[in-house]
C-alpha cells in the first residue's frame, strides 16, 4: 500500500526538517518540495534526487498529491493555504496559522466545507514532556494551579519582517493552552525594541485563565542564554519542564506553602513550609516533529480532527492579536473575545 502522496512548500530554516521526516514516514510518500530559491532546490535535490523540484508551489497542483505541508514566512501562509485548499489539498501549515485571526477562520471554513484536513504546526502539543506535564496537572499531584511561567530565550534569529511575539511566542500559547484545556480570560504585553527600530525584540506576556489561574510568557532574541523552560506551580507540589535538558527534562519538587487559620496577631501569622524530595520521571522520548507529521497523515486517513487543529491555529492567533495590541497600546489589558 502506498502512502499519502506529500508536497513541501518552504525549504527554507524549517522545510528541511519537515521533509526529512515525510521523507521516511512509511505512511508518507514525498513527490515534491517548491521553493522560490533555486540554491535550496539544488540542496534538496542533492538529498531527495527522485523528488519533482519546483519554483512555483502551483505546480504542485499538477502533481495528483493528497497533501501539501507549507513551510513559508509567515505572512505568505494565507495566501497559499486557501489556494491549497481550493485545490482540494489537506494541508499543514507552520505556526502562526496566520496574521489575522478573520483569515485563519477563512481557512477553516473553506476546509469544513471540503471536508479537508487543516492541521497547525504547534509542534510542542507532540512533544512527550509536554504530555506527561499535562498528566501531573490533570491528575490533581500539583494541586491547585496557582500560575505558569514561561521563558523562551535565544541570541536571534531575529527578522525584518516580524517580532518575537510573533516568531516565539506561538509555541509557548499552544503549550498554556494544551496544558490548561481552557483559552485565557485577557492577555497584556510589554516589550522593547532593543536592535531594530519598531521591531520588538523582547516581549513580556501577561495572561489570565479561568480559575484565578496566570500564566507569564517571557520572549526573547537578545539573550545570551539558550532558554526553553515551563514551570508550574501547585498547592501541592511545582514543576520544571526543561527541554534544553536531555535526560531529565521534568523534575516535579514536593515542594510548596501552607497558610494558617485566621489569627489575631501578626506574631502568631506563621507559614508552614514544606520540602520534600525531587521527582524526575522517565519519560520515553520520541522525536517530537516525527510524531507531529505521522498524526497529520493519521488525521487525513482516520479523518478525525488533529490535535492542533485550525481552530487551536486560531485560539492562538487571538491571543497573539491581542498580545500585539497590547504591546502597541501601552500595554493595556485586552480581553480576548472567544
């Protein structure tokens, strides 16, 4: 049986990890990669000889393909993805799913209609350590989620035609999301501009859950240490999603805080602490694009909606609207409207 006959559109920083893995995905049979570089082309070539190489993604059409994953700047992903899809292409796009929030709900009209597959790369809902963070704050071992912090930090790449809200911040929204089962209530931003005039650099996101639950998102492309870090903390307990960590990327710490009955006096107000010993689970770890790209396939052949489907691709383009408004607008509180 062969597999599902794919295109890439985009062999730019992202595309040729995407391909790698359609490439050798026995479900997945990878027919062309479209480029508008003629030096990438080549590159792939070199890599992928029995591929069609095409400067022009329309071409693609042409080709008797089932799906078409898009790769492209973000700005292009519009544009390419309802002509996809007009073409009766299942596709997957790369975050953010777009700039507007009114065009993400384009794309997933037109995709209900034609009963087509429109999957988002938030490739974090796909990663193991993810899953298993989620487990410990399903399962009630934190207790009551008090707040999440996030912090997504690097020296660069920055970019002319973005900001790091919109480059960095996906990723960690898609995780708040996932994690909490719940959009949030009212995001605000602040930032700065530190290198390029008008494009921030570094953003600080403030966001409200339901359940007096707050989460802080920290983003940068001006810092001098590689950072990829959840935590999360509990009544119960806290925890530590490191993915910069190998072995060891959660550590649960039974560790928290337990107020007193109502006193009298100040001097009788004591909190009782608690310290208790430091979990790391052993979490069985698979590539997480891998399983991203296996379950766009799955969602096309089971036709089951994906995980991070087109409407979770809008829930975060709201908040990363909003967040942007805020930043603009002396980072005002927006409520997000669902």
């Amino acid at each position: 049986m062969t597999g599902l006959r794919v295109g890439i559109i985009g062999y730019g920083y992202w595309g040729p990890n995407l391909t790698r893995n359609f490439f050798e995905i026995p479900s997945s049979d990878l027919i062309a990669i479209a480029d508008l570089n003629e030096e990438r082309l080549k590159q792939a070539l070199l890599k992928y000889p029995q591929i069609h190489a095409k400067r022009d993604y329309q071409e693609l059409f042409e080709l008797d393909l089932d799906a078409v994953v898009i790769a492209t700047p973000p700005a292009t992903h519009y544009s390419i993805a309802k002509d996809c899809l007009e073409h009766n292409l299942n596709v997957l796009i790369e975050k953010p799913l777009t700039l507007k929030s009114e065009h993400a709900e384009t794309l997933i009209k037109l995709a209900d209609e034609k009963d087509l597959t429109l999957m988002v790369g938030h490739t974090f809902e796909y990663n193991s350590a993810v899953h298993a963070l989620k487990g410990y704050i399903d399962s009630g071992e934190l207790g009551q989620v008090y707040y999440l912090d996030a912090a997504r930090l690097n020296l660069g790449l920055f970019q002319r035609d973005s900001n790091v809200l919109w480059d960095l911040a996906p990723h960690d929204i898609s995780i708040l999301l996932h994690l909490l089962g719940k959009p949030p209530i009212s995001v605000s931003a602040q930032g700065s501009p530190c290198v390029i005039d008008g494009i921030h650099d570094v953003v600080y996101m403030n966001l409200e859950f339901p359940d007096n639950i707050s989460a802080h998102i920290h983003v940068s492309w001006l810092d001098p240490c590689k950072v990829r870090r959840i935590t999360v903390v509990g009544s119960k307990k806290m925890a530590i999603y490191n993915d910069i960590e190998n072995d060891s990327k959660i550590k649960i710490y039974d560790k928290g805080v337990d107020v007193p009955a109502y006193t009298n006096g100040f001097g009788e107000f004591q909190c009782n602490y608690h310290s208790g010993d430091i979990t790391i689970p052993n979490i069985h770890f698979t590539e997480p694009l891998r399983q991203e790209c296996q379950h766009f396939l799955d969602s096309i052949v089971n036709h089951t909606e994906p995980r991070s489907s087109g409407r979770a691709g809008l829930e975060v383009v709201k908040v990363l609207e909003a967040a942007q408004h805020s930043l603009m607008n002396g980072q005002t509180k927006e409520i997000i409207q669902w």
